[in-house]
C-alpha cells in the first residue's frame, strides 16, 4: 500500500513539474541558450573576418557553469539571442528586462566582467576578475539581483 502512494505522490510531482508552464519556460530557455553555446563553441577562427579568436573550451565551460548558477539563482533574464562571441574569444551573456535595464556578463578563460545600463538605477561596472564560475561575484549578483526583481 506504501508503494502505491508513493508511486502515486511521484506521479502527481512528474504531472505538476511537466504541466508548469514557468518550469517548461525555464527548462526550454536553459536548453536554447547551451545549444547556442555549443554553436559557439564550434566557430572557425577569424570567424568575423577580423581576425576574431574562438572561445576556448574552457571558455564555454566557464559559461555553462555560470549560467547553471544564474538559473539556480532565478535569474533567468536572458536569452538564446543575447549570447554571444567576442572578437577576442570571450563570450558576452547580457540578462535583461524592459522595466530596469541590462547587465553585460564578459566571461573568459579564468576572468569575469560585467557593466550595467539600468534606466533608474546606478551602474555598476567590473573590471575582469579572477573566478571560478560556479558561484556569482557579490557586487554581480546583487545587480542581477534588481533584474530578478523586475517584474516586466
């Protein structure tokens, strides 16, 4: 009888989790935006004809993992199209919303950088930084912060 009600109470999670539109949202966001990065990831050199460096794999992994601990933050702001290369093999991630403004994320090798362009707040800028991707700087974070709150 116990398995009965667990296989019943994991039915309805599975049911509710799949019916979710904001869960389906999220989940089919996550997959746009790696699926571009590996676009990325397999780019040419001089790919802009301007004599443009590839990310490197690091690079890409680096962006993974900060992404993965965006969205585990609820900052899911961002989209496939506003994920980018560099000429000089970072990748540009840029979170944004209509009502508070934008947050360009410059990932590299071993370093981060951001600035804002909020319309009603400060901004806010960090110079590249040494990091290790898995977890958000502070002064980032709490600039990602006022776009989460952004309920446009």
């Amino acid at each position: 009888m116990e398995n009965t009600d667990l296989l019943q109470r994991i039915k309805e999670a599975v049911h509710k989790h799949m019916n979710n539109p904001q869960e389906k949202d999220c989940n089919y966001i996550l997959q746009q935006i790696k699926a571009r990065l590996h676009a990325i990831a397999c780019l040419d050199e001089n790919w802009d004809g301007h004599d443009s460096a590839v990310p490197t794999e690091q690079t890409i992994r680096n962006s993974f993992s900060f992404i993965e601990a965006a969205f585990k933050e609820g900052l899911t702001q961002l989209e496939a199209d506003d994920v980018y290369p560099t000429p000089y093999g970072s990748v540009v991630l840029e979170f944004k919303t209509e009502q508070t403004g934008l947050v360009s994320v410059e990932i590299g090798k071993e370093q981060i950088g951001f600035f804002t362009d909020f319309k009603k707040k400060p901004n806010y800028a960090l110079d590249a930084t040494q990091s290790d991707f898995t977890e958000i700087h502070p002064t980032l974070k709490k600039v990602l912060e006022f776009l989460r709150n952004d309920k446009s």
